[in-house]
C-alpha cells in the first residue's frame, strides 16, 4: 500500500504500460485492499478480519509463482524456427 499511495499510480502503472494487465490488475486490487483497512488511535485495525486482504495477497502470489514459471520454461524452449 506504501508503493500506491501519492499519486495513486503505484506499481500498476508500469505492469500495465508493459501488457502485464492482470499482474496490474492484481496490484492494484492488493494495494486497495491493504489501505482500506484503517486503524484507530492506538494503531489497532478497525476491521481486524484478515480474510479480503489474505485472499488479494494470495491471488498475487500465486499469478507471480505461475509467471516466474512461464519465464524459466520460455527461457529452456528453443525458438521455433519456420
């Protein structure tokens, strides 16, 4: 949430310019989801259920997991030659 606050771009905004849409899309769902969670005065979560934002980090580690395995199985294939 730190990496979305100010003008608001965060790091959607270079995924998204680079065609990673749904690694855009879930950044931006896991920054929203981590700041909506407000605290009172004694920094204590006013909505201590963890389930929203434990779902959203689980989407994007798991898109992240699937991607970084795409890029080593890309990186082992030879190109197709026509």
């Amino acid at each position: 949430a730190e990496a979305a606050r100010g003008d608001g771009a965060g790091p959607a905004g270079p995924l998204r310019r680079a065609g990673f849409t749904t690694a855009a899309a879930l950044a931006a769902a896991l920054a929203d989801e981590s700041d909506r969670r407000g605290r009172d005065a004694f920094g204590r979560l006013t909505d201590p259920d963890p389930d929203r934002y434990a779902w959203a980090w689980l989407a994007a580690t798991v898109h992240l997991a699937a991607a970084e395995r795409e890029l080593i199985r890309s990186s082992w294939t030879a190109p197709a030659v026509g």
